[in-house]
C-alpha cells in the first residue's frame, strides 16, 4: 500500500536515515518547551492515512511511504479505544465505512519503505503546538461563547461576552445573528438537465491520435464520439461524461475527473433544513490580536435521505449540532465566511455518511471543509492559533468550486 505518514518537519531526515521508531515522541513544541503527547488512540504502533488532510493533523512533514500490512486487523471505532495489535495481526485499519479505511497502524517498522517527502507551500502549514487549555488568555474577564460547552471560552475587555440565544429573525440590533439557509433543490428533468451540462460545458472533440484514450472507461478515443470539456480541455467519450454527471449529487455541473476542475456550479447533498448562524463577537482568538471574531453556528436536525444520499427512505441522524466554528474578524476571515455562506447555500458544508469518530453509519458529518471548532488549539488541530489556516481553507472551498 502507498500511505501517507504525518510528522514534524525536524523529524523527517531520521526517518529517512534510521526509518521509523514507534517510540519515538512527537517534536512540536509551544513556547515552554513542552512536546505535543503520544496518545496512540487505535493502538501502538506507526500511524497512516489513506488520506494526507488526516495526516497533516499529525505534523506539517508528509511522507508517502509503502507499506506492506501483512496480516490486517480491521476495526470500526465504537467510542471505546481499542487494546494494542494482537500478535495474530501485523497491522490494524481503522475504517469509517464498509469501503475506506481512514487510519492504518502498522506494528513494526520493517513494514514500512520511505518513499518520498511531500513538500508543501509554506503559507499552507503552520508548525506551532499550544498547550491544552479551556481559555485563551488569563488576563481579562472571561465569557463563554457556548454556555452547552466548557471548552469554548472568550475574554473580552468590553461588556458582557457571552452569545445569545440563537434567533430565527434578524432585527436591527448589530448583535443579532445573521441566518443563512441552503438553496433548495427545484425539481428537474435529470436526463434534460444532464445533456443541457453537457451542451454548456463542452465542445465535440477530434483526436487523430490512436493512442489517445479515455481515462474513464480506459477505450481509445478515436472508437467513439469524443467531448473537450470547456475550461481544461480533457477530453472523453461523451457517453462517459453523461455517465458521470447522471451518477454524481446534481447534475449542473462536470468535475474533471482528470484535474477536479469544476465547469458549472457544484451543489452537493447536504439536508436542506439546516441553517448556518454568523455575528461579530468582541473577543479574540490566539494569532489574531488587532481584530475581534467571527462566530458561526451551524443548526441540523434529524431526518429522511433523499436521492443523492448513501440510503434514500432511511433515517439519517444529526448528532452533535448545533456546531461552532470561529474566524478572525479581518480582510481575509471575512472573504473567507462569505465563501463558507456560499459553500452552505450551495449544499457543501455537510453531507450524509458514517461518522468516524461516532462509529455510526447515516449521519450528517462535515464534508472536507476544515472549520476551527475551538477557540484555543489544545493540540487536536481543532483551534487557534493557526496562521496558515484561512489559506487552506479557501483551498479545500476552491476545490468545490467556491471562490
């Protein structure tokens, strides 16, 4: 298997001249010197992912590396952590659903080959580790945003800072929140619209080249009516692409499968009766020292899937709402909250699957669009102070098609 392996930047040349030590102790550090603990959560040993967001979590160094598993354990969290890797098996993977396993720990480092070091741009990765806290700074008064949760705390030297209830109407006063809801789907012609997506977005293709093929069903070009899709300029069958687009949530839009570029306007499959709440608040987070914050909240309730879902008809839950997520109230906090409206109005914040973390299949869950749900990083990744974070983000929004 190729798996991505997070770690330190300063660990990334004993890795590759001694190979891994599964003892060994992470190397970030806060300003006291203190290092980021070892948990091991699923097990001891040397952790991968499939998928390289999971694995930057872990440190800013990324390693592709071959993996050879062995005899492999196969484990779905439950909410209790597992014992170590018995010695009838030579690794564990952790999956969130019956088809991708989001964490593999392999036991012994003669398992593993260094492969190659991914280097990311340097504006995309922040290295500082804050030491776990409930509260930003000891010196002014203290407010909790979310009284339901004690680890989301504000200190503002200006009145009284704790959030209201949420309000479903937005009156003059400026501390009142600001409701945004999904746009809701029209009913359609599926089979129309799909040829309308692809009429816009592509044009008829020639290829002369009889080694040309298609990388969606691997036939060569030249064996059947091929489309230029407008921006990139790939070209495939026009059958493969109707394929696509017929098969994927909505259908006004074409993801390149070569590239991921986006033609048309990307809408997802999150539930519709949901609402993102945002409002300016007077505290701080940790970076960010000039300017107050931005506080969203997102509201879910439980309900039936659609088209478009894992299980149209069955019940999907939404646990763990409402959900809070927080943004320095600067230039760039704000471009990128009026691209997470967007993100929300076109359906892309949340989607229907398993949750990883709950171990439970039909639920609404986060999808891909990292939000800073703590105010104060305790070491999760989950907080601030994260200088490369509004960076990213609008990255991971750009990949949808949101900028």
């Amino acid at each position: 298997l190729l798996l991505f392996h997070g770690t330190a930047v300063s660990s990334l040349d004993s890795i590759l001249a001694t190979n891994f030590i599964v003892d060994a102790l992470p190397q970030q550090q806060n300003t006291h010197n203190e290092q980021r603990k070892k948990t091991m959560m699923f097990g001891r040993g040397v952790y991968f992912s499939e998928l390289p967001a999971i694995s930057l979590m872990y440190g800013n160094g990324l390693l592709l590396c071959k993996v050879m598993p062995g005899k492999c354990e196969t484990f779905k969290p439950q909410g209790v952590p597992p014992p170590d890797i018995s010695e009838e098996y030579d690794s564990r993977e952790v999956k969130a659903n019956d088809s991708q396993g989001v964490i593999h720990i392999v036991k012994r480092p003669a398992q593993i080959l260094p492969y190659c070091v991914i280097q990311l741009k340097k504006q995309s990765l922040t290295s500082q580790y804050i030491k776990p806290t409930q509260c930003a700074q000891p010196f002014n008064p203290t407010h909790c945003v979310n009284p339901s949760s004690t680890a989301n705390c504000v200190h503002s030297s200006k009145g009284t800072g704790t959030i209201p209830s949420i309000q479903q109407n937005k009156s003059s006063n400026k501390d009142d929140w600001s409701v945004v809801q999904a746009i809701q789907d029209k009913c359609y012609d599926k089979r129309a619209t799909t040829e309308k997506t692809i009429q816009n977005f592509t044009t008829h293709a020639t290829t002369t080249d009889n080694n040309q093929t298609c990388t969606i069903c691997h036939d060569p070009l030249s064996s059947a009516g091929a489309v230029s899709l407008s921006s990139c300029g790939h070209k495939f069958h026009s059958s493969c692409i109707h394929a696509v687009i017929s098969h994927q949530t909505g259908q006004q839009h074409i993801q390149c499968p070569n590239c991921q570029t986006i033609h048309g306007i990307k809408t997802g499959n999150q539930p519709t009766e949901g609402k993102m709440y945002f409002r300016k608040h007077t505290g701080q987070v940790p970076g960010y020292p000039d300017c107050g914050m931005i506080v969203i909240k997102y509201t879910m309730e439980d309900g039936v899937q659609e088209d478009g879902h894992p299980n149209p008809g069955k019940p999907f839950h939404a646990k763990g709402f409402p959900r809070t997520a927080f943004l320095p109230d600067n230039q760039k906090g704000n471009h990128v909250l009026q691209l997470l409206v967007k993100a929300f109005r076109r359906r892309l914040v949340f989607t229907v699957g398993s949750s990883l973390s709950r171990g439970e299949d039909d639920c609404v869950t986060w999808n891909g669009i990292h939000h800073k749900t703590q105010i104060q990083d305790n070491g999760n990744g989950h907080g601030f102070p994260d200088m490369g974070y509004l960076d990213r983000v609008q990255g991971e929004l750009k990949q949808k098609g949101v900028e």
